[in-house]
C-alpha cells in the first residue's frame, strides 16, 4: 500500500510586511540624505559669504563703526576740610536767625488767615427790603424754647433718609410749605393752618420742639407772636426772605433763625415809633400803588 507524505505546515508568508519596512527605510535615507546635502550646501555658501566680505573689507568697516566704550566717570568725594569758615566781620557781628520762631510766625499767620476765612463763610446777608426790619423787646420775650433736642432729617423721612410727601394724609407745614407726614403743631389760638409747623421746621427757624409744642395746652404758634420769619409772612412786611441760613447761624451760636433775627435787629425804645411810623407809610403808599394799578386795569377793560 502506497502511504500519503504528511504535508508539514508551514508559517505563512510575510512578504507584504517586508516590504512596508523596507520603503519605510528608504525614505528615512532619502530624507537623510537631502537634508545633509542642504546643510553641506548652506554651510558653503556661508563660507563663501564670508570669503567675498573679508575680501571687500566689511568686518574691519563694522569694527571701526562700533563706538568706543567710555570708561565710567569717578565718583566725586566730598572735600572734609575741618577748618575754620571765613566770615565777613559784618556778618559776624549779625545775630543768628531763628527759624523756629520764623515758623512759629508763619503758623500764626495760617491759622489768622484760616479763622478769617470761617468768618468771611459764617458772614449772613439777607438783602434789605422796602421796610426796615426791626423787633421789639416784646418780640423777644415771646422767643420760644425747648428742654430736649430735636433730631433732624429723622422725623417724616425714610429709611434711606428721603422725605415722604403724602397729598392726602399729609399736613402742609407753614414754614416750608410742603404736605408731608410726622409731626406737625396745632395752635391753641388761630386753629388755623398757619399754625402746623413741621419737627425740623420748628426746631431750626424757632428753637422749639414739636413734641413739647402738641404737650403745652397754651402754646401759640410764631404768626401769632408775630416772629414768624417764613417767606410769605416776612414779604408781608416789606422784607426779604432769609434763604437757608441756620448752619451759620448755629455756628455763630444761636439757637434758631428767629433768635437770630430778633437778637441782631432789637430797636431802641426811641427808634421803636419812627420804625413803626415809616412802616405805616411804607404800607399805605403801596396800597395806593395797589389801587391805582387796579383802577388802571378796570379803565383798559372798560
């Protein structure tokens, strides 16, 4: 009987991978190879750059452009010579000067200076109006007063300190002829409008306090005293409005506006009838005026 060879296995072949490597390598020599041909042929063209500008003499052109470095420059040192200042007998003879009391001068100077300006700053003009204005000592008399400050800006304002103006539950105040809420009086007196006056109102233009003012049965409000210093009440009179002054007139140390007014414009007791006369004539020619005006608008109409 014929037996069968067995066919030994064989791995198999691997010709493509081969291949794959061996181009792989190829193009790493070419790569090589281009890249030292490129730095042969850079390097000699370096060479014979150098060769053509040694021949034209560029190096030694450039070395003669570069500036020369300077040496640093030597410290100067002070000359210490302990002898003996030459001083002209005339000077010599001079009393030394003292700078201290100089500047003790010149801070005096200052300060004269900056209390000068406070003045000139706290300095109140209230322009003059058509009538004199004068108080009497019974209008002093009636200068009110109050045993506990008044807080300001706090009463009637909100939490970030704004004022709260209400048209229907507020109260106009007399004085700044705004209708807001908090405090306002009420006179026991007139019972008139003319006699709310807001907290801040009241504590800055008279000295009183609202809240004592509403506690006293018997109080009576400033246009009945007749020391009302509002816009209107003194236009009335032939006077100007006084504008916000009493920053300055609590700095020079009085406690209200009114007190003020009436303590810097008192009247002797001679001067009180001419005053009270020339106001009356004052008065009574501008009724005249008032009429003639009229009588002139109801003869253009007729």
């Amino acid at each position: 009987m014929a037996t069968r060879r067995k066919k030994t296995e064989e791995p198999p072949c691997s010709e493509d991978g081969d291949s794959d490597t061996r181009s792989e390598e190829s193009k790493r020599a070419k790569k090589e190879g281009d890249s030292s041909h490129y730095e042969h042929m850079r390097e000699q063209r370096i060479k014979e750059n150098k060769e053509r500008m040694q021949k034209l003499g560029l190096f030694d052109l450039s070395l003669n452009l570069k500036p020369p470095k300077k040496d640093p420059p030597e410290k100067k040192t002070k000359n210490t010579n302990h002898s003996p200042r030459r001083r002209s007998s005339r000077i010599m003879s001079l009393e030394p000067v003292n700078y201290s009391e100089k500047g003790a001068i010149k801070g005096q100077y200052k300060k004269e200076n900056k209390e000068n300006k406070e003045k000139d700053n706290l300095e109140i003009v209230i322009p003059e109006g058509t009538n004199p204005e004068v108080y009497t000592e019974e209008q002093e008399k009636l200068l009110g007063d109050c045993e506990t400050t008044w807080e300001l800006n706090v009463d009637g304002y909100d939490e970030d300190g704004d004022r709260i103006y209400d048209s229907i539950k507020g109260e106009i105040c007399h004085q700044c002829r705004q209708k807001t809420v908090g405090e306002h009086t009420s006179c026991n007196k007139c019972e008139l409008p003319q006699g709310q006056f807001c907290g801040d109102c009241l504590y800055t233009r008279y000295g009183e306090n609202v809240i004592e003012a509403n506690g006293n049965s018997k109080w009576t409000c400033p246009p009945c005293r007749d020391i009302c210093n509002c816009m209107r009440c003194r236009r009335e009179k032939g006077w100007r409005p006084t504008g916000n002054i009493y920053q300055k007139v609590f700095k020079l140390g009085f406690k209200s506006v009114a007190h003020y007014l009436i303590k810097t414009r008192r009247a002797e007791e001679s001067d009180v009838g001419e005053v009270a006369e020339e106001m009356s004539e004052n008065s009574a020619e501008a009724t005249r005026n008032r009429r003639t005006r009229t009588r002139r608008s109801l003869d253009f109409i007729g």
